[in-house]
C-alpha cells in the first residue's frame, strides 16, 4: 500500500483475512490501491458464486459446500493445519461467532457426479469473513466433505502429483453456493480438478482485471465487492472452471 501497488493474498485462514480487510481499508483506499485477501479457492472463489448468484439483492443465508473425491495436501497446507489454532467462525444473527456456540451441523449434500452423496461437516474457511463482510447475510455457513478430511490428518497421505502436462493433479472438486433472498433460493456452482491449481487461475485474473481498470474499488475489499462476479467465473469457464449460475446472473 505504501508503494502504491495492490495485494492479493490467497490465505484461507480466517484471522489473516479479517485482519487484511480491517486494517488496510483506509490506507489503501487513500494510495487507490485494492487490498484483495483470500483469492484463492478457498475463500475468493465461494464469495464470487455467491455474490452472483445474490444479483446484488438483500441476502437472509449463504450455505457453502465444498466436496473432494481426496485430499493429498501440500507441505504448507500441514504447516498451517498445525499452527491455525484459533476458533472457526461462521454467521448467525448477522454477525461472527465461533461455531463452537451454534452446535454440532454435520448432514449429508448431494454433490453432482461423481462425488454424488456426501457426509459434511462445518468447516468455514475465510469465505465466510468475506461473504460476511458485504453480503449483509443474517446467516452463513461452509461445509466440506468427511472423506477427504483422513487423508489430510494422515501424515503418512503423500503431496499432490500431476497428472498430465497441465501440472494439475487428478483430485476432483465440486463447490456448491445456496444463497436464500426473498424468500427464494438461487444456485451457484463450479467443478474442475485440482484444488491448489484452481487457485493460480482466480489470482491472475483478479491481476488482470486490476492492471486493466475493471476493478469496481480500490481499498481493502472481497473479490466479489472487487469485480462483477458472474463475469470474472465465466472468464475461467469452461476451463478451469464447469460453472453453473443463475439465468439472470449469466
């Protein structure tokens, strides 16, 4: 910010976000710069589906399910699994609080093939700070997948390997977005492969979009306060991205 340049991040981690969007703002809108954390697949990318599939209306509730066919983490995904010891938050009653006071939420969501069916359980990643933070949502929560989760606590579970010559492993994700307003429910949704690889396509296209003046802000902002953001998902559509929105989000 003091160099006049902008920052992205891709942090998943709820206190680094948080901590970005309220200590930068200022700052960074008096240097006309734009402060972006969490641009990432976990974070950035469910903020942008349910900013699309909202239209830009009242939203009452966000729901975020995220499924994986696996989990081969990275070296830095167990580094922070280890020191990422703060509490989880998600949404009730318009604000943040630890999701250890709103009770176990464990269910089941049918995921599109192949995943198919899936046990989830609450696991909110910075999507929920910045759905939080400019969607006005009474509630919000995020879920993730059982299966994969002993794969991650696995120590013996090896790192991701690519696949083919696109450098992306073979993993398997889907992220399903509900977003409740007016009492309607609108659906947004993306699958694709490789979770780690997803991420350097948003982050690039969020500089692009910066560098080239189709950012709607400059301060510390969500990606999807940041740009339109059924028109950011369905510049990375149909690769990296199989997206799905709402008709009048397209």
């Amino acid at each position: 910010v003091a160099a006049g340049a902008h920052y992205l991040d891709v942090s998943a981690e709820q206190p680094a976000t948080a901590a970005v969007l309220g200590g930068f703002g200022a700052a960074a809108a008096r240097a006309g710069v734009a402060v972006l954390p969490a641009m990432a697949f976990y974070g950035g990318l469910a903020d942008l589906l349910a900013t699309a599939a909202a239209g830009g209306g009242p939203v009452e509730e966000v729901t975020v399910a995220v499924g994986l066919d696996g989990w081969r983490p990275t070296a830095g995904t167990r580094i922070t699994g280890e020191r990422n010891t703060a509490p989880r938050l998600v949404v009730e009653g318009g604000a943040l609080v630890p999701l250890d006071s709103v009770g176990p939420g464990g269910r089941t969501w049918d995921f599109p093939g192949p995943l198919g069916r899936q046990a989830v359980v609450p696991l909110p990643f910075s999507e929920v700070v910045l759905l939080h933070r400019h969607l006005g949502a009474d509630r919000i929560r995020s879920y993730l997948n059982e299966g994969p989760l002993a794969e991650l606590r696995d120590p013996a579970t090896p790192g991701p390997e690519a696949a083919d010559g696109t450098g992306r492993s073979a993993q398997r994700f889907a992220v399903q977005v509900r977003v409740s307003a007016g009492g309607a429910r609108r659906w947004a949704s993306v699958s694709g492969r490789d979770i780690y690889a997803v991420t350097a396509p948003l982050l690039a296209e969020a500089v692009v979009r910066l560098l080239d003046g189709r950012a709607r802000a400059v301060g510390a902002l969500a990606p999807g306060e940041a740009f339109d953001a059924a028109d950011f998902l369905a510049a990375l559509a149909p690769d990296p991205l199989d997206l799905s929105l709402p008709p009048a989000s397209r």
